[in-house]
C-alpha cells in the first residue's frame, strides 16, 4: 500500500492535529509520553493561543456568513423594487398617465423604455439613488404618485440594503482581523505539528506498519494514500419523515472540502485521506451531525445521515 503522513495546510487540519495531539497528551500516563519535554512546553503553550484565534475566527467567519447572506437577500429585493419600479412607471408612460420627459428626472433616456442593467452592486446603488432622489423632483414638477411599487416602498427596502451592507462591511473586517490573528501562529504552528510527528515516527518506527499508524493516528497524525482516490457518498434526510433534504453542506473537515446534497438528498466527495475523517453536515433548521468515520486505502464509503429539526 503507499500510504504516506499528510501535513495539515488548511486552519482546520492545523487546528485538529495540534487538538488530537493536546488530548492525547492530556489523557496518556506519563510513563507512555513519547514526546519530548521541550515538543510537550511547546505544545502546551501553543495550543491555547491556537485554540482562541481558531475559535474566535470561526465564530466571527459564521457572524460575517450570515452578514453576507442578509445583505445578499436585500441587494436582491433592492433589485427587485428597481425593476419593477422602472417597469411600472415605463407601462405609465405608454399609457400617457406620465410623460415621457420625466424619464429624465431618474437620469433615463427620455425614448428609452427598458430597464437599466441591475447586475452589480454599483447599479443597484446609483439606480435606487437615482429613482428615490428623482422621484421627489418630479413630484415637485407636477407628476403623478407612483405606486405598486410607491417610491416609500422602494425607499425602505433601499435603505434595508444600504443598513446590510454597512454590516456586512463591518462584519468583513472583524473577519479579517482575526484571520490575521490566526495567520501569525500558522508558521510556529507547521513547525510544531512537523516536530510531533517526528518524534511520534521515532516513537514506534519499530512497530510494523499499520500498528505504526494506528498509534501515530491517536497523536492526529493524518495518512493519505498516494494511489488511490475513495469515494464518500451518501444521504442526507429528515429524521422525522425520511423525506431528503437538498442542498445540505456536508464538509469533510481533515481537507477542509465539501459538497451540498442534490434534490434527492445524495452527496459525493473523493479524498485520498485513510483513517479517521471527520464529516459534519449542516442545513438551515436542522441541528448539525458529526460523524466520524473510518476510511480504508480502495475500499468506498456509503452512508446515511438523519438530521433533526430544530
């Protein structure tokens, strides 16, 4: 078999093996301590700073996902009123209730009856700008309310939108600053995690391969095949009725890669990774499920998982 260590390169690979190997550390006998006792100061002052930025950084990474989402959610509403507002008003215009000069007071052309392109943000701010600010000048020139959508109506949703982007801004740079925090224990960290398996590949290199490896996994050692590419496939479905769920995240932590659920429920992702992986597998209003599974070298993985409502 040519199996070889895989050296975490991902925050999380990084985290779990300096986890696995503080538990290990923790909960073994000191008599069975096979590391040295500069690797174990070392270990035991790093892992706690580790820990904090890792955790700190993933919290604010799921406050800054939801931040995105809702300032998504309203740069699509904006769009929408947008839209409609210009179609409404053009369908007015054909039907002589408002002039066709009054085009110019949003900044369209005065013969142009289409709907200006809404396809980045940037659109979206100067048009919602445009129509709110233009609007109260033709009114003031004589023209006729708006309505379905009222240019109110398209106020609030626009500065709905303006609110979630300057949250989502403020969110992207607390993000920042503790992936920086974080970035600058990752060299110290490669460096410890490299020293570990070292000395663990000391500690059993007289130990036929795989019992080797089977203890080295036990300090968060992580071993890939360098031949072979096996497949985890499954499904994910609502524990209360079997029913599939679709477009659940299932995300394999050792490589940080993940794949969503299609419309039956099913999955797939390939890793070379042999041992222990870590799935967790997330969707919106359901509690999320750790499973922990065992990965041979060629031989495919299936499986089910159940999640339920929250």
């Amino acid at each position: 078999m040519s199996i070889s260590r895989r050296l975490p390169s991902t925050n999380i690979g990084r985290f779990s093996a300096l986890d696995a190997a503080k538990r290990k550390l923790d909960s073994t006998d000191a008599a069975d301590i096979v590391l040295s006792a500069n690797t174990i100061s070392r270990l035991n002052i790093l892992y706690p700073l580790y820990k904090e930025a890792y955790e700190t950084r993933t919290a604010v990474l799921g406050i800054q996902t939801s931040a995105t989402e809702a300032a998504n959610q309203d740069r699509s509403n904006s769009r929408t009123y947008i839209s409609h507002f210009v179609q409404v008003f053009n369908l007015g215009v054909e039907r002589k209730k408002y002039p066709a000069e009054h085009r110019s007071f949003y900044g369209l052309g005065i013969n142009n009856g289409s709907v200006p392109t809404l396809t980045a943000e940037a659109d979206i701010l100067l048009w919602g700008n445009n129509l709110i600010k233009g609007d109260a000048k033709r009114l003031a020139a004589g023209g006729e309310p708006m309505s379905n959508p009222s240019i109110a109506e398209l106020e609030t949703v626009y500065n709905k939108m303006l609110q979630s982007i300057d949250a989502q801004s403020g969110k992207k740079d607390t993000y920042d600053k503790a992936q920086e925090a974080l970035d600058t224990l990752n060299p110290e960290a490669d460096k410890l995690i490299l020293r570990i398996w070292n000395e663990i590949d000391t500690a059993y290199d007289e130990h036929e391969a795989a019992s080797r490896r089977r203890k080295a996994r036990e300090w968060g050692v992580v071993y890939s095949s360098i031949t072979s590419i096996i497949a985890l496939t499954g499904v994910v479905l609502n524990a209360l009725d079997n029913s599939p769920i679709a477009q659940a995240k299932v995300h394999l932590l050792e490589t940080d890669t993940s794949s969503k659920t299609d419309a039956a429920g099913l999955f797939s992702i390939n890793t070379n990774i042999v041992g222990k992986v870590t799935l967790v597998v997330q969707k919106l209003g359901f509690a999320n499920q750790t499973i922990e599974l065992e990965v041979e070298e060629n031989k495919a993985l299936q499986i089910e998982v159940l999640l339920n409502k929250i």
